[in-house]
C-alpha cells in the first residue's frame, strides 16, 4: 500500500505428531479350554509391531510380529505386550492381553447326553466329603462324582 512500510518477516515452525493407535489383540485376554493362537493388529497402516511374552513393556528392540503366537494350554497365564512404530511417527500406547489355557477341559470326553459326558457344563462344587458336582446346563441336570 502506498506509504506503508514492509514488515518485518516472521515465521513459525509446526511440527504435527502423529500417534500410532495401540495395538489390538485377537482373541480377546481371557481364560480358554484349549490352545489359541494369538494376532495382534494395529489400525495405523505401516505400523511395525514390536512385542514381549514375558510381561515387560516392549521397546523397538523387542520381537517383531510377522505370525500369530500360540499360547498352549498348561494352565500358566500368558502376558503378551505390544507396542506399534513407524518411522517420523511417535510410538503407540502399549496393549496387553493375558491368556490363560486349560488343555485337560477339552480332553475330558465326547460331548452329549449320555452317563459320563456333558452337553454344556455350566459349575462346579465339592462339598465336606470331597464329592463332585457338576452342573450340564443343555442336559438339565446335576452330576456328581465320588474322587478315589
């Protein structure tokens, strides 16, 4: 404009972070009747998953994810960590997932109706004496068993 003078030049530097989302595990931590086998997925395309069986929090230097883990029934709870990278991106939150499995579940007999097998075993109680009972919800009725 005429009779106005030029400004100074003022510039400013913006630096957006970016976030990774925290990766997600399938399926979800729980108590199961048989082995899983364990994926992990993160929503942040690119993202390279790092992750810990041990329970500590897991760094770039962890185990990369490239299959899912199987996690085998012995009755011992698994903790799996999970932390997702990217370059020029900030790491993600940490997941967790704790898996515990219980291979004899599944290994006890056929399913049905007849004296010794369950349609859907629902509980399980002992009383003083040191009797079994097991309630078979889809059978409609109450078993018990006497230990040796």
């Amino acid at each position: 404009m005429t009779g106005w003078t030029d400004s100074i030049v003022a510039t400013a530097a913006y630096t957006i972070a970016v976030t990774i989302a925290t990766p997600t595990f399938g399926p979800q931590a729980g108590t199961y009747s048989s082995d899983q086998s364990v994926t992990i997925s993160c929503a942040t395309s690119g993202a390279v998953i790092c992750y810990n069986t041990d329970g500590s929090i897991p760094t770039g230097d962890s185990s990369l994810y490239s299959a899912p883990l199987s996690v085998a029934g012995n009755g011992v709870s698994e903790t799996i960590k999970a932390i997702a990278t990217a370059p020029g991106m900030s790491a993600s939150s940490g997941g967790t997932s704790s898996c515990t499995t219980y291979d004899e579940w599944h290994n006890v007999g056929a399913q049905g109706s007849s004296t010794n097998q369950f349609k859907y075993p629902a509980g399980v109680a002992v009383d003083a004496s040191g009797r079994i009972y097991a309630a078979d919800m889809i059978n409609n009725r109450i078993v018990s068993f006497i230990m040796p």
